[in-house]
C-alpha cells in the first residue's frame, strides 16, 4: 500500500531523500504497517511528538491504510 508522510520540524531530517525542510515523500508499505512501524523505519528520535492521519489525531498504534496521510510534529509549545 502507498502512504504519504510528511516530517515537520527538524523532523524532516530524517526523510530518506535527505531533502530536508517540511515536505512529504509516498512510502510503499506491507498491509498491516502502524505508525509506530513507520516511526521506527524511519528512525525518529524517542521523543514526544503530535500525530495526524488524514487530518486527525491518531495514536503510535493505529494501522495504516492504501493512501493514508501521515503528518508528524514534535511538540509545539508557546503561547
């Protein structure tokens, strides 16, 4: 299946493509795949961080579907 994940922050440093900067790359994934899996492939730092799917809030646990949107920020905190 094919998902779209998007790193912000100095999150986008750890895109595979090094481009760097807010962009988004399209995986190729098994079925099954949950954003904790795309997490670890992805090698990000055992932090907090804020997680979309298609615009919604959604868990490390959730599973990924065919052309999903997975949007990650580190925590954002100022006021």
């Amino acid at each position: 299946m094919r998902v779209e994940v998007v790193l912000f922050a100095h999150l986008s440093s750890f895109q595979p493509d090094g481009l760097g900067g807010r962009h988004s790359r399209t995986f190729d994934l098994e079925d099954g795949t949950t954003i904790a899996g795309v997490i670890a492939s992805l090698g990000l730092p055992d932090q907090p961080r804020v997680i979309f799917v298609n615009g919604r809030h959604a868990p490390e646990s959730q599973v990924l579907h065919e052309g999903d949107r997975l949007a990650i920020f580190p925590p954002v905190a100022g006021g």
